[in-house]
C-alpha cells in the first residue's frame, strides 16, 4: 500500500471549530483569547487586536499569534469567517430551543433538551470540518486492506467495536483488541497489506498512541480517528480522521466523543461498503437472513 499523510487539521472558515478543537493546546495567554472569542464570539468579531488582547489580559502578539495558527494572514479574514459562522450556527439554532450547559435547576426536560442540542452541534460542526479527501483515502486503505486491525480505550473502545461489527457484516476481515497489551502484540504483526485504525478523542492517549506507533513501524498503514488534529496520534498516522466536539461540564470529551466518532465511522463503512457494492449487499443480505433463521423466537 503507498503511503500518503491525508492531515483533516486545514479546513478553512471554521473559525469557532477549529478553536473549541485546539484550546487544550494553546498556550495560556493565547487560551484566554480564544475563551473571550468563544464567549461571544458576535461581539469579538467587532473587536480591534489591542482592545482583544485588553479584555484577555495579554499582549497583542497573543492574539496576533492566535489568529496565525489558525490559519489566518489577516484579522479581518478571522473576523469575517467568524461572523458567518455565528450566523449559520443561529440559523440553525431553532426558535424557542434550549441551549448552553446543563444547569443544576434544569428540569430533565431541559437536559434532555440540551443534550440532543449539543450532539446535534457537534454532528453538524464534524460534517463541516470532515476532510473529504482524507475519508476518501481511508476508505482506499480499507477497501485495499487484508486485515484491518481496530483499538481505543473508554469510549473510543465502544466506537471501535461498532466499525468492527460493520466491516465484519460485509465480510471484510477485522478486529478489535479489548486491552493495551492484546493491541500492541497484533500491531507488530501486522504487514504493509494491512490497515491499523486507532481511535483517540484528546489524540495523547499514551496506550493508543503507542499501539498506533508499533503498527507504523510493522510497515501496515495507519488511521487516527481524533479530535485533535495536531496531537501525537495524529503525527504517527499516514491518514487523519478529524471530529469536532463540543465539551459540558457534564458530558465530559469522553462521552461527547461517542456520538461525532461513531458517525465518522458510519461515512468510512458506507464508503468501503460502496467500493464493493455487489458483495457488501449480498454479504448483508446473507448475515441478516442468518441472524433470522437461528435466532431464537419469542411468543
């Protein structure tokens, strides 16, 4: 398989994505600008850089240098990519709708309520900021692949299990490993026919990480599913799979993980599915028959 570093981190006019997804790596004065931009984010875009870099309290490099890792020459570029997000995030934001952190007076209607706004959020900004061009690589990597080898701890592992199930289902050869040690040793069997998919939402989780490294230098072709597009599991990956979550303090990047992943995944088999159309239905057609010819029946 040849080898190409598909990177989803240079999606462009996403401004409010790209800094929910980096703030963990920023460094402190820069990480104050960025909450002030994500505090309101209509108001920072009317903001002149001293009078930014006044209410963070830090320097206007600061905000000079923010606005450049995100990709951005000029600060008018920021501000105006920032406006139209904020204006497409309203739109879509319907009228009467519950939003912001679950609060301890909310009813269970409200949580309920913000719960299914947040993932609807964080569906609709992964779909934006999804690198087609990178999915397209992974799925030639798997559709292309004699064993595709699967891993993630906590929620990721749940995320991995699901892809695993799919790809089996259309009868392609493919495992998850349920512990560290199970994942390293397959890792370094594997061949430069074989894929290793590895699934990361913070992109530092050392066992992940390190699973994915041990698969590189077997020579198999590596996939990172992460929210951090520059982190370490991204770096050891020829292809990256980005998504976009939005944290609360009660749903943790763990749990919030789950949702934006598992539709990442979704896009990844429905493109090796389709890549072998004929045999993926009829491989579908067969396990479904066979679940309901042996499965037991209930009165």
């Amino acid at each position: 398989m040849s080898k190409r570093r598909d990177d989803g981190a240079g999606a462009g006019g996403l401004p409010l994505i790209r800094l929910r997804s980096a703030l963990d790596r920023l460094r402190p004065s820069e990480r104050r600008v960025a909450e002030q931009i994500l505090a309101d984010p209509r108001r920072a875009a009317q903001w002149t850089i001293a009078q930014l870099a006044e209410r963070a309290g830090t320097s206007t490099t600061s905000v000079v240098r923010l606005h450049q890792r995100l990709g951005y020459e000029r600060l008018q570029d920021f501000r105006g990519d920032l406006l139209h997000e904020v204006a497409r995030q309203e739109l879509a934001l319907e009228p009467g709708a519950v939003s912001g952190d679950i609060d301890q007076s909310d009813t269970l209607a409200d949580a309920v309520a913000k719960v299914v706004q947040t993932e609807t959020a964080s569906l609709s900004d992964t779909a934006d900021l999804l690198d087609l061009a990178a999915l397209g690589r992974a799925v030639e990597l798997v559709a292309a692949a004699r064993r595709v080898e699967l891993f993630g701890l906590g929620a990721s592992a749940v995320v991995a299990a699901d892809l695993e199930q799919k790809l089996t289902r259309i009868g392609r050869t493919a495992r998850r490993w349920p512990d560290s040690h199970s994942a390293w040793t397959a890792a370094v069997t594997l061949t430069s026919d074989c894929v290793a998919l590895a699934i990361s939402h913070t992109g530092q989780t050392r066992d992940t990480v390190g699973y994915l490294d041990l698969a590189r230098q077997a020579g198999a072709a590596t996939i990172a599913l992460t929210n951090q597009p520059d982190s370490a599991i991204a770096a050891g990956a020829d292809v990256v799979l980005t998504t976009a979550v939005r944290e609360t303090r009660f749903r943790s990047g763990a749990l919030g993980s789950r949702i934006a992943q598992l539709m990442v995944v979704d896009c990844l088999f429905i493109g090796v599915a389709q890549a072998s159309y004929e045999s993926s239905m009829r491989a579908l057609r067969d396990t479904h028959a066979a679940v309901l010819r042996l499965a037991p029946r209930h009165p």
